[in-house]
C-alpha cells in the first residue's frame, strides 16, 4: 500500500468504528468527529447485530511530515 497524506476529512472524523472480520481483517463501519457519537451508534449496532464484534478506534493521522518521512498511522483501541 502507498502511503497518502491524510486529507482534511481525514483528520475531522478520527474516531472509527469498525467491524471485526476473519484473517485478522477489519472494516470501517462509521467515522465519527466525537467519541460520544461513535459509542451511540455502537450501542445502536449492539442492539441490532448483538454477535457481530465492533470496536471504536481513534486513528490519529500524523499531519505533519517531512520530504522523506512516511505517515505513520497510530491507533488506540477503545473497549466500551
């Protein structure tokens, strides 16, 4: 995968919510601007799809970068 500047959407919604898959695979579901806002639609899926596994991660997109560096995309995992 080549690696991209984030762009500006990227860095309104960093709250993901995403939908565990097999092979260790994942889906973004939802993105989200506020954390109360993803763990509401969590809650919405939960009732709906209550054995399908969902988590909310905050992707933090570095925006700052060098002619040289390459994005490094962290995440922290949010159990709720």
């Amino acid at each position: 995968m080549i690696p991209k500047q984030p762009t500006y959407r990227d860095r309104l919604q960093p709250w993901h919510l995403i939908r565990h898959l097999p092979n260790c695979q994942r889906l973004t579901v939802a993105r989200f601007a506020r954390r109360p806002d993803a763990e509401s639609y969590l809650n919405a899926l939960r009732r709906l799809m209550p054995a399908v596994p969902h988590t909310i991660v905050f992707v933090n997109a570095v925006s700052v970068l060098n002619e040289n560096s390459v994005p490094i995309e962290t995440q922290l995992q949010i159990e709720v």
